[in-house]
C-alpha cells in the first residue's frame, strides 16, 4: 500500500480517493482478521499469568490415594478446574474435576480433589511418576491450561533412598543399599541383553525410564500389593511384579532370587514396549518364554520341569495356541520351561533380528498368527513343531476337520432371590462367601499372574511343589 500512496498516479483527485479507499479497506480486514484471531485464542486459551499457582501440596497416602491442593491468582470468575493426570509411562491419561472455592475479595481460588488409587481397576504402584497439570474453564468460555508437572507417589511408610542410571531408578530403605545395586545391575544387563532382541533403533519406547521399589520383607511388600482375595493372599509369596502400562516393578529384597526375580520382572516391560500395540496383547507363552530369556539368574527347575513333561508326555499341547494359563502348580512350571525353550530355539535359530521383526508387525497391529507368518514364513504349529523336534518330543499333529474354537465358559444356572436360606433359591448377600469359597478351592499359581493393572509377579510356591514332587519321584523310581 505504501508504494501506490507514494507514486504519480495518487496525485489526482479520484485516485488519491481510490487510494485511501483501498487503504480504509485493507485496514478493515487486517482488523477484522486480528480479532477474529485473537476471539479464537481467547476462547482457547487465556494468558497463563491469569491463573498463576499461588501455592501447591501433593500429598501420598498410598495405597489410598493422592491428595491435590493448590492455590491460584485470579480475577475471573471460574466455571470449572480438571485435573488431568498421566501415571508413569501411560500412553493414554485421565482427568477429574476438582473442588473448588473462589474468594472475590482476594481474587485467590483455592482447590482440592483426592485421585483414588484403591481398587483393582485403579490401582497404581509405588515409585511412580504422576504428570498432571490443571485446565481451568471460565464462565465466559475461556480456558487456561498450567505447565504440566511432575510427582512421585511413593509409599509414606518409609523413608525413601534411591540408586540410579540413566534407564533404571530403585527406591530402597534402611540398610540395603549393597542389595539395591545389584537390582539396579541385574536390571541394566538385562536391558543391555534384550534391546538388541526386542527394539528397533526407531522405536521410541526403547529409552523409557523403569522404575523399581526394593521392599525389605514379605510384610512390607503385601500391603503394596493389588488387591488379592485373602485365600490366595495367603497361598502365594509374591517375590516380583512388574506393571507393564506405568514402567514399575516392586521386588522382594529377602528372596534367594532377588536379581533374577528383577531381570524376569524388567523384560516383561521391555517386551510389552516393544511388542503389544493397541489391539492385540502379547501371548503369554510369547512374553514368559521372553522374560525368562532375559533372565540373568534362571531357575533350573524349569529345565526339570521341561524334562519332565517330554518323559511323561504332559507338554501344554499345542502352547502356541494356548489362550488359557495353567491352573495347577505342576503345569505353571512346565509352562514356564516350555516357553523359555521354545523362545530360545526361535531366537537361536532365526536370529534376533527376527524376533524385533515380529515385534515391530505385532506392535502395528498385526495378530500372532500373521505376524509369525510374516516373519517366519511358518504357520505357528509349524513352529512349534519344529521346537518339539529339537527337543524330542512327539509332534502336534492337527485333525482337518478340527478347528480351533473358543472354550465355552459355564453358565451360572439362574436361581430366585431370598433373603433366607431356602431350597432352590440363592440367599442375598451370599455372593462374597460364595467368591471366597472359589478362591480357597483354587490351586495355587505360579509365576508371573497378569491382574487387571497389567502387571506380572512371580512366586516360588510352585516351584518349591514341583521340586518336592520330582524328588519324591525320583525315590519312588530307585525303589524298582
């Protein structure tokens, strides 16, 4: 505009008008489009200076929960605050709506909500990293979102000490530290083992941080623990859990297997990093095959339990297309060994090249049977029968007109309600004796049970069984 105004042809009457109309107009615009613009970024977001955090206290009461308050600067009225929140390493966050009390003469507006963490669903282990910010709502439409933060949440029973790397942090308390190094170690040779196995260089998962809780004793551990029915609470000495989704694991510092315990624990974060996306999960004979692989300290019971089951014919037949785990302490072992074999034989065999391969197709959302078929060029029976010869043990021949279909689940036969003990009929309130009577009729598991938090523990009770029981066999046998 400023080189028409400024040449020859402005001088006359009518152009000097045109001209200044023209300016007029692209003012108008400019203008219009600027608070148009401005209009849009209001309604979005307000100055972040106009809900500054005045004070803040975050406060663990684990397992509970965690107490949020803070204090913000501001002169708006305020329709609503969400907190929004991210637990560890999370790929998906959530949010609530907190309490809130806005006083006009001091134009502060104090805020409160306690994120329950105290049931199953949203249970959420020691040690972990909360991401949270605040997104406040005025009654004008405007919202204005704080920086996002960073907490732990801890277990407030004790007094927390860490060691750490650049990967790994282990909290620990009292006289332990020597114990906390060699999980830190046990766990840093395990990522330096499976990285290779399980991450391509792109992935960007593979860099995360694990965070890892040391408690002391049995009676420490339990009460950190998800939610458990008290019968099997009672059956099981969980030595390791690792919850895949938050990057967490808690371990039992007293176990005899303490860094292999944390070594199993580590790679099924790593392998669930590396290969389980959105739609399909891991198998399990895939991510317990991978966490024993990944073990620095194995458990040679699992080699007699393999051993075993070849000698008496009881292999998990055919595993690979097992959707069901063990249900007897006996068969969890020889689960275990089963699957460490049989990992270990693709990985020798193929390369580990090949196992990032699969889990880079299964991580995109490929099934098991696809994503082994691409990798591979195998059906699964292919491959597990290829494992079974080196091995030797029988194959696993499949009929043709045999298909595989999902086990039919029992229906509960429907009874009428009473509120006395009656014949044919089902007495109200009885359902939580009734579950605890499940439970306790329940054999005990082993190692490594998923729960609804996507986590994994390993326990010993079934090892020990196991052990009593070949060596009872071996007696028995010398006898003849």
């Amino acid at each position: 505009m400023n080189i028409i105004l400024n040449s020859k042809i402005n001088k006359s009457p009518v152009n000097r008008k045109m001209g200044l109309s023209i300016l007029f107009a692209s003012l108008m615009i400019s203008a219009s489009s600027f608070l148009i613009h401005s209009i849009q970024n209001n309604h979005l977001y307000a100055e972040e200076n106009s809900n500054k955090i005045v004070s803040e206290k975050i406060t663990s009461e684990f397992p509970d929960g965690i107490k949020f308050q803070a204090e913000f600067s501001n002169s708006k009225k305020i329709q609503s605050i969400k907190l929004k929140i991210k637990f560890g390493t999370q790929e998906r966050g959530a949010y609530n709506y907190m309490n809130f009390t806005q006083n006009n003469l001091s134009q502060n507006t104090t805020a409160n909500f306690f994120w329950r963490t105290d049931t199953p669903a949203k249970y959420v282990p020691p040690n972990t990293f909360v991401n949270y910010e605040y997104e406040i709502t005025y009654i004008t439409g405007e919202k204005s979102t704080t920086k996002s933060k960073q907490s732990i949440y801890l277990d407030p029973r004790f007094e927390w000490k860490y060691v750490s790397n650049d990967l790994v942090n282990v909290a620990y308390h009292g006289p332990v530290k020597k114990r906390a190094e060699i999980v830190l170690d046990s766990i840093d040779q395990t990522v330096k083992k499976m990285n290779p196995v399980l991450f391509n260089p792109d992935n960007e998962k593979i860099n995360l941080p694990i965070r890892v809780t040391l408690y002391n004793n049995y009676k420490e551990m339990i009460s950190a623990l998800p939610a458990k029915s008290k019968t099997v609470s009672r059956e099981l000495v969980t030595e390791g859990q690792a919850f895949t989704s938050y990057g967490t694991v808690l371990v039992l510092g007293s176990g005899q297997l303490t860094s292999g315990t944390a070594s199993h624990e580590a790679t099924h974060i790593l392998s669930h990093r590396a290969g389980e996306g959105r739609i399909y999960k891991l198998p399990q004979w895939l991510d317990e095959g991978l966490a024993e692989y990944g073990n620095i300290q194995p458990s040679y019971s699992y080699d007699l339990a393999l051993e075993f089951a070849i000698g008496t014919n009881r292999l998990i037949t055919p595993i690979t297309l097992s959707q069901k785990y063990p249900s007897t302490p006996e068969d969890v072992i020889i689960f275990y060994g089963q699957s460490r074999s049989l990992v270990s034989m693709i990985i020798s065999k193929y390369g580990k090249h090949k196992m990032r391969e699969l889990m880079a197709n299964m991580k995109k959302g490929t099934s098991l049977p696809d994503a082994i078929q691409k990798t591979y060029n195998k059906s699964l029976i292919e491959l597990e029968n290829e494992w079974r010869t080196t091995v030797k043990a029988p194959l696993y021949t499949q009929e043709k007109n045999q298909s595989a279909r999902p086990t039919a689940i029992p229906q509960k036969k429907l009874k009428l309600f009473s509120l006395t003990p009656q014949a044919g009929a089902e007495t109200i309130g009885s359902n939580e004796n009734n579950s605890e009577k499940k439970n306790a009729s329940k054999s005990t598991k082993g190692s490594c049970q998923a729960n609804g938090s996507d986590s994994k523990d390993l326990s010993s009770a079934a090892i020990v069984i196991l052990v009593i029981f070949l060596v009872s066999r071996s007696k028995k046998i010398s006898k003849f």
